[in-house]
C-alpha cells in the first residue's frame, strides 16, 4: 500500500467528514435550542458560542486525538457559529497532523516485533495517551472550582 496516498486520502475523509458535521450543527444545532427544552437551552448555546470564539481553533485541533470528543467538536463549532474560514483553517491543520503523526507512528512501528508481540498493550496505550487530556482537564477544572470555593 502507498503510504502517502493512504495518508493523503484519510486527511480529505478526516476534513470532509468533519466539515459536514460542521454544517450539520449551524444548520440544525440553533433550532434544538429553545426555552422549551430541559437540557438544550438557549443560555447552552450563548455560552457555546462563546467558548468556540475564544478556544475554537484549539478546540477543533485537540478535539482530534481525543476518542468520542473528535466525534462531536465539529458539530459543536457549527452550532457555537464559529467563524467558518476559521474552523476550516483549524480543521484541515488538525487533520493533517492527526491522520499523518498516527499513520506514521503506525506505518514504522507497526512492524516491529515488540508491537506486534505485544499489540493489545500498545493499543491500550494510544487509548491513554488519546483520554489524558480529558482526564487532565477534568482534575484542572476541580481545582479551580475548590480554590474559588471560599
């Protein structure tokens, strides 16, 4: 298999998948958020729109290497509005360094012994290394609220 038309081939799956999540949230998103909804409220998507103008293209790059999270970032960034030519930017700079750092990683180390060998541990491994973040940003934000918490 040619690697470099694999990885090139992924990154336009990763950037068009995730830019029609993108269109999906802004056409469909703002319409779910009405008074009338327990869970989905316009306050929810006030704030939404908020946090992706200050951290939407750190959002959108990060959001790749974290299971479940890259499902839903870019639906989030359509339905917080975040300026388009802005998400694409980030998107397409997030893809590449997604799909070509872990299809390279997989391409040079995958046919080492010691991976083959052991592969249920190296995946276990990437699916650490892949939550960390969350994890980390969860105990981050704990200590904040204790601290502000006279």
């Amino acid at each position: 298999i040619d690697i470099t038309g694999g990885l090139v081939l992924l990154t336009a799956a990763a950037v068009i998948g995730d830019n029609t999540n993108y269109f999906i949230g802004r056409a469909v998103g703002p319409r779910v958020f009405t008074e009338h909804r327990r869970f989905l409220k316009h306050e929810h998507l006030f704030r939404t729109q908020r946090f992706y103008e200050k951290h939407g293209g750190k959002a959108v790059v990060l959001a790749r290497f974290v299971p479940i999270v890259r499902t839903f970032a870019p639906f989030v960034a359509g339905v917080g509005r975040m300026h388009y030519p802005r998400f694409l930017a980030f998107d397409v700079g997030g893809g590449v360094l997604w799909v070509w750092s872990f299809g390279l990683l997989g391409y040079f180390f995958g046919s080492q012994p010691v991976i083959k060998e052991n592969f249920g541990f190296a995946v276990i491994g990437v699916i650490a290394i892949s939550v960390l973040p969350i994890v980390v940003e969860v105990f981050r934000t704990r200590l904040r609220r204790s601290a502000s918490v006279p």
